[in-house]
C-alpha cells in the first residue's frame, strides 16, 4: 500500500504592498505648562485614551531563516481628556478641571517580522504566529485643546509640531494559516502590539502669552489588521 502523501508545509507569504489599520488604548504621561509669567506650574493628568491610523507598506518577504523586513507609511489621530489639573502642587478636583489633549502623528515605519513556520519548517498554528519588532520617525502636532480649570475659564488653547519617534513590539497572527479559508481572510494578519510615542520639545503659549516646553510621551496597547496585496 503506497503511503498517502505528506501535506506540504506552508510558506511564509511573498513580499507586496499591504495595507493596514491601528488603533490603540493610550495612556498619555502628564504634560504641564506655565502661566502668569512662569508664577505657576500647570501638571495635566490625563485619563485613558485612543489613537487611530491607517498605513501603506510593503513587506520584503523572507530574506533569511523567517526574518521579513518590511516599511510603511503611517498618518493616524489620538486624543485623550483631562482627568484632573495640578497647579503648584495643589490637585483640582476632577470635576473642575477639563480639556483635552490632540495628537496628529505622522511617520516612516520600519518593521522586522519573524515567520515561525518558515523559520522552524512547520505548518499548522505556529505558522501563523508571527512576532514583530520595530517602530517609526515623523512628525506629531500635539494640540492641548482648551485646557483649564472652573474657577479661571480656558488658559491654555494652542499646539505645536516637533519630532516625534516610536517603537513598536507584538505579535502578528496570519488568519488564512488557521484554516480561515474564506477569501476574506486571505493575506490577512491580525496584530496585537505595544507602543511607546515620544513627541519631546513641544512649545506652548498659554492665554495669558507665557512660553513653555513640554513632553508629549504615551503607552499603548494596539490592535490592527493588515491585508497583503
């Protein structure tokens, strides 16, 4: 009796353009800014926010034992409100403080995939998993959008663009290698991720005309699909 055939093992998915969303929970750090001439210190808490992208790349395909490079292009949008405002030391409580703050981020990304099927010759589940590591440079306009407290009215209203960088690791999962046969699926990865941003020297005038610097940086976890053409 001739032994049946042996499966063939899935190979890593050939290089092309893709196209792929992001969206992440986003923890911003405080920032702050000065008024009345540098008299007081604004500390701005943040409660949990969201940051949202689209990205165009293009994924090299397998260049050495599962390792994919691939780079994209990335424009998204994040937002997150005041939680409270903290003025020389002294808390305002939540209810009296308000405002929000607004990022429009844009950058070169670069990302190193690893193809575990590929890597270890395999088929089945583990082919689909595939860790990935990376991040970005760019631009971020970060905006703090009429920031105050009850008692003073808006003392803050004004954005600035600087540099901005961010650095990426998760896990991608490749849905046609888990038996998702349906065209919809097809060349389709979802991924789950970290990110750092950071935007440093953003310059800020407050309403009251006083200069100051401050740091945008957050924490993120994200969620994203990614479809290979």
């Amino acid at each position: 009796m001739a032994p049946e055939p042996m499966a063939p093992v899935q190979i890593a998915t050939p290089g092309g353009f893709y196209l792929a969303s992001l969206t992440g929970v986003s923890f911003v750090d405080d920032t702050s800014f000065a008024v009345l001439d540098g008299a007081a210190v604004v500390d701005n808490d943040y409660e949990t926010g969201y940051y949202t992208a689209l990205r165009l790349g293009y994924s090299f395909g397998p260049v050495f034992a599962g390792l994919t490079p691939r780079v994209e292009l990335e424009a998204g949008y994040g937002t997150a409100s005041i939680d409270t405002h903290t003025i020389n030391g002294v808390e305002i409580d939540s209810a009296d403080s308000f405002g929000d703050i607004r990022t429009y981020q844009g950058y070169v990304n670069g990302y190193f995939d690893l193809d575990l099927g590929a890597m270890f010759g395999t088929a089945g589940p583990l082919s689909a998993i595939t860790p990935y590591l990376g991040g970005g440079v760019g631009f971020a306009n970060v905006e703090l959008k009429k920031q105050g407290v009850s008692a003073t009215g808006v003392v803050m209203d004004d954005d600035d663009t600087a540099f901005a960088y961010h650095l990426d690791a998760g896990i991608g999962i490749r849905l046609d290698h888990l038996g998702l046969s349906t065209s919809l699926f097809e060349n389709t990865t979802f991924e789950v991720g970290y990110r750092y941003t950071d935007v440093s020297g953003v310059n800020l005038t407050a309403r009251d005309g006083t200069e100051s610097d401050t740091d945008y940086t957050s924490n993120m976890v994200t969620f994203g699909l990614r479809r290979q053409f």
